[in-house]
C-alpha cells in the first residue's frame, strides 16, 4: 500500500538531513532555522522540527513534512515526490501501485530507459566505433564514460522508437518526453536524436529528465552542432544544470560553484579531479538556475567569456546572479578558448585559474577603465556609465559605497555627483524581486496572541491551571483555535495531568488537523521563546491572557454600544436597562 510506503520512508529518513540538501540550516534550541525559500526575507522564520519532523514558515505560512517540502521546492506532484523520497531512503516501491503512478513518473521511466539504450548502443555497437574513438580523441575516460553515462543516437530515423514499442510503451508518451518528433507528412513519429554524442541530463536527484546530442557527421549549415530536449512536463532547460547532480556535494563542501558553458568542460573538469563544475549549456544563466546552486553556495565563479560590453549571454547571467546576492567571481583561462583545452593542456593550469579567480566587480572595473583614456571627457562618461549600472546592482550599502568611491577616484568625480547621477537615471538597485515569493499573511494581532496562549499552554503545562482558570474559549479569536483549547481543557481534567504526546494521540483520533495545529503552535513557541526561563514565562502568559481578555471586553462593549443605540432609536427602555447594567458591568472587569 501507498500508505506503508509512506510510513517506512518517514521512518528512515530524517526531515533535517532533506531539507540541509536545499537550505542552509542553523540550530535554533530543540529546533533548527532558515531563511524561508517561498518568500524573500533577511529574517529567518522558516524553522524545521525534528522532534515533529514537520516544517514550517511562521511569515508566509507555508508547511507540511519532508514530501511536502520536497514537492513545493522540486514543482513536484506526490507520485514523483514519492519516487525521489523513496530513492534516498532506499525503499522499494511497488510499481502497480496506481498512487505512485503519473505521466511524470512514465516520462522518467523513458528517460532511463533512453539513456541505458543510447549508452549501450555506444558501449557495444559496431556502428559507434568512430564516437568511442571521437571520445578517446577527447581524452574521455572509460570510467567517465560510464559515469556520466554517455551514449550514442544512431544515424537511423527510428531505431529508439521501435525499442520502445517492441517494450509495450506507447508512441504518444515517448513524443511527450520529447524524444521523438512527429511526422509532417501521414502518421507517426522519428527519432529526435539520430547520430549523436548523447549527454542525460539529470535533477539534482540523479533522475534522467532530458538530453544533449552533439552531432557527429561532417557539418552542414542546416545542421546543429548541439541540440537539447525539447520542453516537457519533467524538463525545463532555464531551471537544471548539467552535472548538477554530481557535483552539488563538492560545491556545498568547498563552498563554490564554478560555471562553464559545454558539457565537455564539465565532463573534463570532473574526470580531471575538480568536480564542483557544473554546465549552463551554452546559454545565459537564469532566475532558476541561480536559486538552484544557492541551496548549496552563496559563492559562484564563471569560467566563460564575460564580455561586459552589450547584453551577451554571460553578462545576464552575471546580472541574475547579482540579483540574489550571490559572491561572484570570474575564472580567467590562461590557456585555450575553454577549461576543456586548459585542462588537456594541464590541470594544473586550471586549478591556479580557479585559486586566482578576481572578483566580479575587480574584473568590471579592469575591463572598463583598461582601454579607456581617462583623460577624455568622453571616456569618463562611457567608464562611469558602464559602472554605475554595475554598482546599482549592489545590494549592500558599503559594498556600493566602497566602489562609487573607487570610481570617482579613478575618474577624478566627486562622489556627490555619482549618486546624483545614480538617483537621475534611476538605476538604483531595485528590491530582490518576489516573482516567484507567496506574499506574506499578516495576521491580526489578536489571532497571533490567541495562538501564543495555545502554543504556551502546550509546551509548559506547568500553567495549565492558571491558563484553564482564566482564560476562557470565547476570549480566542480563530475557530480552530477555540476548538483545540476546548479539547485542551477536556483532556486536561479528564487526565488531571499533561503529557504532550498522549494529547496529541487523543486528538489524532478526533481531529487530525487540530493535532496538526497543536504540533505547529508548539514549533512557533520554541521559535518564540527559545531557552526562556520559567519565570519569564509565567509573566508572559498572564500578559497574553490579560491582553486577550481587554480584547474581548473591548469588544463586548462596542456590541453593547451598537445594541443600545438600537433599543433607544426603538424606545425600548426595558432593553436599554439591560444592555446598560451589562455595559457598566464590563467596563468594570474591562477598568480591572
């Protein structure tokens, strides 16, 4: 059963040690912390239980357990969730099962299946012998080879199609996974790929979701040199890097992503020994890619052609990576067009490329200033335009500070009158953008004091009685709490003591979702009140319960208020008495 499933992946599995693989954690007492991934902020309020094994952002207000963090972050659906979860648990997974069956997880069982053929067919085949010898011209590995499972797409207008549907798959799936095209003229499809170096390309899981064919014929204008899967449900080329998958852990442990352009600069740099490389493929490093390598590093270093001149690939993707703060630096290749041929040269030359990387803004500042004749009115404007637009981008204050003054230095401007031209061409940088961010709930102030009444209830039981004698339910203000704090307060007298855990139990029985609200109180307490002392307690809570009582008394005399009116406007004087005597004797508690 699907149900079995998930148990035996939660039991093997800790909720801290995924979401490390996403999110730089800190311990926070019981709890650990993170700056919240679903929505830009520089407090962290994204805090994750393992006690609960739960997760959840006190700010945006998202939540849930390790499959449901793993599908807001991937863009998954719970079948796929289920499959990645079950593979780092080391769980088998029963396959009929149709809850763990969707078009994504068929289109992932074609991609493998893909790359075992096209690996294969290079491996074995006869007619890949000149691409096994194209690889060994390129200095690849056999142990590489199967590493990044390399393989070959033979010159044949449908030799994969057939395979699969000698393997019962149907035609329309293998189109969908976008490896196949179909006909212009009649019915059916042909290969996508047909003699090529096949490069998988795979998630930061290590599933296969796409692939990269370099062509392996004489060169034709019509002809591609490299071409890359198509857009499907399970690959979006702007959001995946290649190699990713192998390299994430180098990067987290030295603290540095380097980014090149071709799959064979990856490829060389990992076999070479140096595997904190990844791969953009050849085009401008997007929002998506950026945010990806950030689960592992906040420091990324360039090894392409960054040509600050006009708006070139590299340079927007050195602006998507300004754009979140990221530590840049750029690689200068002391020898060849790429790290491919730096590295056949010597690896040695590589790794000094990489200990001598300058940073981003050293670099703009070399690249502007060195052909430019500052004695030139001209060449002043064009060197202060081509930085200002740079140091706009700079988040932090000083850092931006320190630079306009570099330049002002190195054209002989006052700073004053580079902020001002800062501030008329409005290229101040602007806020990190929140496309992609949940706004954040702001909740009343009275439902965030009924909550912190629950949450300290829950977790120091030992002011239950005081809690119980005054505070009453109607003094709450959302339903759902009202509702737990009635069930508190029933178990509590039922039990005359409180164990958290034997409560919860109760509720699971009764409510599930309330037991999740009381695990989601406790969580926002630790967050709250970390470390507090028992004293500091006691006094928070009689602040809490005194505060939500004047709320409620408040507002019992504004309807006493609205109610006398009416009776007077009616000439009820019977009714005004009443609502009179009521209003005084409130306004009495409300004075104490």
């Amino acid at each position: 059963m699907a149900q079995d499933n998930i148990e035996e992946i939660k039991s093997k599995l800790d909720i801290v040690d995924v979401i490390s693989e996403y999110l730089q954690l800190k311990r926070a007492g019981s709890n650990f912390k993170a700056l919240c991934p679903f929505h830009s902020e520089r407090n962290p309020s994204f805090i994750v239980s393992p006690d609960r094994q739960i997760w959840h952002c006190f700010s945006c207000g998202e939540g849930g357990d390790i499959f449901g963090f793993v599908m807001k972050m991937e863009g998954m659906e719970f079948p796929e969730a289920l499959r990645v979860l079950a593979k780092k648990a080391g769980v088998q997974l029963r396959y009929q099962d149709p809850a763990i069956t969707s078009q994504k997880t068929k289109l992932l069982d074609i991609c493998k299946l893909t790359a075992d053929f096209y690996h294969k067919v290079l491996l074995d085949s006869p007619l890949a012998k000149f691409a096994r010898d194209y690889l060994k011209k390129r200095q690849v590995s056999d142990e590489t080879v199967d590493l990044f499972k390399l393989g070959y797409a033979p010159e044949s207008w449908d030799s994969l199609n057939k395979f699969f549907i000698q393997k019962k798959f149907k035609e329309d799936d293998i189109f969908l996974a976008g490896l196949t095209v179909k006909k212009e003229k009649g019915v059916g499809f042909f290969d996508r790929f047909r003699n090529r170096l096949m490069f998988p390309i795979s998630d930061t899981h290590g599933n296969i979701i796409g692939f990269g064919g370099r062509w392996l014929g004489d060169e034709k204008k019509d002809m591609a040199k490299y071409i890359n899967s198509p857009q499907t449900l399970i690959y979006n080329k702007s959001a995946v890097l290649y190699g990713i998958d192998k390299a994430k852990g180098d990067i987290r442990k030295k603290k540095l992503a380097i980014i090149v352009e071709g799959y064979m600069d990856c490829i060389a740099s990992h076999q070479a020994g140096i595997e904190n490389v990844v791969a953009s493929s050849g085009t401008a490093m997007t929002f998506d890619q950026v945010k990806l390598i950030k689960r592992y590093t906040t420091n990324i270093a360039f090894a392409f052609d960054t040509d600050i001149a006009g708006e070139d690939a590299s340079k927007r993707g050195i602006d998507a990576a300004m754009a979140q703060e990221m530590n840049i630096k750029i690689i200068a290749l002391p020898y060849g067009k790429d790290p491919d041929e730096c590295i056949k040269k010597d690896v040695k030359l590589w790794q000094r490329a990489i200990e001598s990387s300058q940073s981003i803004m050293d670099y703009y500042f070399q690249k502007t200033t060195e052909k430019a004749d500052l004695s030139r009115v001209e060449d002043k404007k064009k060197v202060a335009k081509t930085l200002l637009a740079v140091i706009s981008k700079l988040a932090d204050k000083i850092e931006q500070t320190h630079y306009l003054q570099k330049l002002a230095e190195i054209i002989n401007v006052e700073e004053r009158i580079l902020r001002e031209k800062l501030k008329q061409s409005n290229m101040t940088r602007a806020s990190k953008t929140t496309a992609e961010s949940i706004p954040v709930k702001i909740k009343d102030r009275y439902d965030t004091l009924s909550e912190q009444a629950i949450g300290l209830a829950l977790k120091y039981p030992e002011n239950l009685n005081y809690i119980i004698d005054h505070l009453l339910p109607e003094y709450l203000a959302p339903q759902k709490l009202t509702s737990l704090y009635k069930e508190l307060i029933i178990h509590y007298t039922e039990k005359h003591e409180f164990d958290y855990t034997g409560f919860r139990l109760f509720l699971e029985k009764k409510d599930p979702g309330l037991a999740h609200e009381a695990d989601l109180l406790i969580l926002k307490t630790e967050h709250n009140f970390p470390e507090a002392e028992d004293d500091f307690i006691k006094k928070e809570v009689t602040a809490n319960i005194k505060e939500l009582q004047r709320n409620y008394y408040v507002n019992e005399l504004k309807d006493l208020e609205q109610k006398i009116k009416k009776a007077e406007k009616e000439k009820d004087r019977d009714k005004v008495k009443v609502y009179s005597e009521e209003f005084n004797r409130i306004a009495g508690q409300l004075k104490q």
